[in-house]
C-alpha cells in the first residue's frame, strides 16, 4: 500500500502528527485494541523515522538501566537508591513483550533486524568511583530483573571483555566494569518502519510531507490545521482525540492548542555529536554497550558511551555523545524555534531556568567549542590507543529538554520523558528526552489511561494478553519474570554471547 494518500479535509478518530516510533507505537496499540479506528497520521518529512527514531540520530540502547549510571543515584547518606533504575527496567520490560507480542501474531516480522543482544557494562576509573560502583552492584544484584550482572577489576578478565579498552592501557590504572549479557542494541528507525507498515496494512491513512500548522478547538475534539507540501495546499481535518509525538517541535505543536496545562512549559535544545568507528578492525574487536559517569555539568543525555550499534544491517562502533547546541528543536527544524517558543505564561520559568542550570551553560560551551583532538581525549578514556584517523563525526539528533515549574522551584530543567494531556483527555504530546523510545510501550499506555479511560476497563484483557506484566512488577515476581523473560528472549530470538557460542559448537 502506498505511504502516502491525497486526503480532502474529513473528520477521523484520531491524529498522530509525527512519524516517529511513538506514534507508531501509539497507532499500533489502538488498533489492536479496537480495530475500526479510524486514524491518520502526519509527518513533515517524506518518510517516517527521519529525526529522533533514526538510528543515527539515538543511541540505540535498550534502555533498562543496566549500564546507566545516571539511574542509580547516591544519597548524602551514601545509600543507593535504585528505584528510578528498577521503574526504566519495568518499562523497558513492556515494550519487548509488546514486540513479542506483535511477531507472534505474525505482524512484526524478522525481529533479529531491529533488536540484537548486546552486553551492557558500566565503566569507572578511580577508586572513589569503585566503590559506587561495588555498592550499586550490590544493591541491584538481588532483584530478578538485574540478577547475573557481574564486577571485574581484573585487567586479563577486563582485556576479555572489551579489549578495545584495555590495550594501551596502564596496568597500574584503577578501572572497574559491570557486566550484564542480557542488554540489547535496537534500531529504532527499522522498528518504527515496521510498525508504520503494519499500520498500513490496517488502512491507517500516513501522510508525509504533510505540517501541521495550527490545533484549534472544535468541541469535543480539535480541528488540525495541515500544510501539504506536495500539493502546496493547506487542509483541514478534525478528529476526537489529537496525539503529538513530533519530537522536539511538541512544544511548539503543544502550546499552540493553548491548554492550560500547556502553560508555564518551555524547552531547552540540546544537540548530539557521535565520533565513528571507521576501521572494521577496531569495531569487529568490541562488542558492548559500556557506559561511563556523567561529566559535572552535564545532562544525562551527555553521559559517554561506547557502542557496539547494528544499523541498516551493519556492525559499527560509536562512541559519544558530545553536547552541541543549535536553537533549533529538530534536525530539520527552524533557527528561530527557541526563541518562538518563548511566551507570556512561560518566560519567566525559562529565565529562572538559565539563571539555576549555569553549570549546563559553561559544560555546552565547553562542549562546543572543543576541536577533534579534545573530542579524541575524551576516547581515550576509554579506548587509550585510540587514532584520530580511525575515527570522524557524526551530527545526531536534536533533543529538547522539558523545562517547568515544579515543587523543587520555577524554571526547573527536567531530564526524562514527559506526557502532558488535556483534562478532557482530547489531546497529548510527548515531551523530553531519554529514555524515551525504550519506554515507548509503556509512556504509550499512560496516554491510553489518561486519554481512553472509559475504554480502558473493556481493553486491560486484551492488554495484559499483549503485555503479560502489565499492572505488575516482574522485579517482586521472579516466576512471573522467568516466564516471561524466557519466552520473550525466545520470541525476538535473543540469546545470551555464550548460548551463541554453545550453538555454534
């Protein structure tokens, strides 16, 4: 079926304006909750999965905090807590059992070509940063969800693990990594292809090259504003329920529906930059997500990582992100997005914002302003013997960090993923960053909640049929977690290095 349909203005059930894999995701879960739907989606681009979800444009992680360190917090008690880590592990949990669900049914087909087990590990240097590392382990190892994760601060066990890392490297530097075999790499970009395929062939009308300009109200529902760059002729379409997954132009898109809870919202871009890997050497030798320790300053987003990622078919080697910045809130978006997304109701907490997060000021200027070398530095932390030749960048997507008023004070910078809705539930959009695409099934399913609550009694069988943990937690039901894992790992045919090499023998 062709992507791309010429729709007059007509009145629809729901809009997704966006092509990223949050409406596909959204857009898939509705119709297999109620299959008359009628549905229509708009992408400014000419093809889905071109910003945020692009493979290149992420880090592909399967975000399940068993590598990210920014997930388990020290206290001024010197206790970890690692709830934020157990809660992303959870959700983490939802979106395979979804996808597991869908390739059973036949509708997600060849999962090995978006989903690939890949080690996750973190890693830290210094003795100070050991023991937080030891104590993490510790706190986390007990609960099913991060059982088998292992500590080396052995360099002939670290030079099996990754020994990218470890050649060239002084044998009297203190270093210490966490190994977990069950982590993944995924291609966003071809699961959110594959997603908006299946929507296809269910009749849901995908419309590129299609901005939507402006959201108006039209009783209980809201009347879309779109222009077709194809035809250069502006439209007009109204629907019940509107979703807004348009990566960082959301705001925009948000505010311009003019709810209250649109209010007092603003959005500060952050842009991405990846070294890559070009010498097939190098990338054959690692085979790890490892993930290090935020730089002070730093947002989360920025915390280093070297990647093992399989994209469009191929093994490469990433490793980043170093923090750029560009007013814009989309790759492909306008210089003047900041700046526009400054209002009457919000001004006050984006300047309440600039004045608290200076340290995030001199770390982007300090970012931005560095030269390959200082970005080759950086590597070497991580891989010592490191060549400036093996290694050349990458401009990544654009991510756009929630600013609020919050109980902690006004202009309060968030870090996460964000779903604001109107009361009526008529409306919602998608804001923020990491975790994000990971969490798709699950931040997905609080927009049902929150959108479809007279439907949500008569859907919860057909949901827990499609996500078996759903309204539980696996980490306090270990059978449940075996169950489901086992079956799940079968299903999207992920298989732990050593069951790879036990088969091959």
């Amino acid at each position: 079926m062709s992507n791309y349909v010429n729709s007059s203005s007509t009145k629809t059930d729901v809009i997704l304006i966006g092509g990223g894999i949050m409406s596909a995701t959204l857009g898939v879960l509705l119709k297999e909750l109620k299959p008359e739907l009628n549905i229509k989606m708009f992408e400014q681009l000419d093809a889905p999965a071109l910003e945020s979800s692009n493979a290149w444009n992420n880090a592909g992680t399967g975000h399940s905090a068993l590598c990210e360190l920014n997930y388990t917090t020290e206290g001024a008690d010197g206790n970890i807590d690692i709830s934020k880590a157990l809660n992303i592990n959870e959700q983490f949990q939802l979106s395979k059992q979804f996808w597991a669900h869908l390739v059973k049914e036949g509708k997600l087909r060849n999962p090995e070509n978006f989903i690939k087990t890949v080690p996750h590990m973190s890693f830290v240097q210094g003795e100070e940063n050991i023991d937080f590392l030891k104590r993490r382990l510790a706190a986390l190892q007990d609960n099913p969800l991060f059982r088998g994760m292992e500590i080396s601060e052995d360099h002939e066990t670290l030079k099996e693990w990754v020994p990218v890392m470890m050649e060239g490297r002084d044998l009297e530097d203190q270093i210490a990594i966490t190994k977990m075999d069950s982590g993944t790499d995924i291609n966003f970009g071809q699961l959110t292809h594959d997603l908006f395929n299946l929507l296809a062939e269910q009749n849901v009308e995908l419309n590129y090259k299609h901005t939507v300009k402006d959201l108006k109200r039209d009783g209980r529902g809201w009347k879309v504003k779109v222009h077709n760059d194809r035809t250069n002729k502006t439209e007009e379409h109204s629907a019940r329920f509107v979703f807004i997954g348009a990566g960082g132009y959301s705001l925009p898109l948000l505010q311009k529906t003019n709810i209250p809870e649109s209010k007092h919202v603003g959005g500060f871009p952050v842009s991405g930059l990846f070294l890559v890997c070009n010498n097939e050497e190098i990338i054959n030798q690692h085979e790890a997500k490892v993930y290090g320790k935020a730089k002070v300053g730093a947002p989360p987003m920025s915390v280093p990582h070297l990647d093992t990622r399989y994209i469009d078919g191929k093994r490469s080697l990433l490793f980043g992100p170093y923090a750029g910045f560009s007013p814009k809130f989309l790759k492909e978006g306008s210089y003047f997005d900041l700046i526009g997304s400054v209002k009457p109701n919000n001004v006050l907490t984006m300047l309440s914002a600039g004045a608290k997060e200076m340290r995030l000021t001199q770390y982007l200027i300090s970012q931005v302003i560095q030269s390959h070398d200082d970005r080759m530095e950086e590597l070497r932390e991580f891989v010592p013997n490191a060549k400036a030749e093996d290694w050349e960048i990458v401009v990544a997507g654009q991510r756009v960090q929630v600013i609020k008023d919050t109980e902690e004070g006004k202009g309060t910078l968030q870090f996460g993923t964000e779903v604001i809705s109107s009361e009526d539930g008529s409306v919602a959009a998608l804001l923020g960053a990491s975790p994000g695409a990971s969490t798709a099934v699950h931040v997905m399913l609080n927009v049902l909640n929150n959108c479809f609550k007279d439907y949500m009694p008569e859907w919860e069988e057909k949901i827990k049929e499609m996500v078996p943990s759903y309204g539980q937690k696996l980490g306090d039901n270990e059978e449940l977690f075996k169950k489901v894992n086992d079956d799940v790992s079968k299903t999207l045919h992920l298989v732990k290095k050593s069951e790879e090499v036990s088969h091959e023998v």
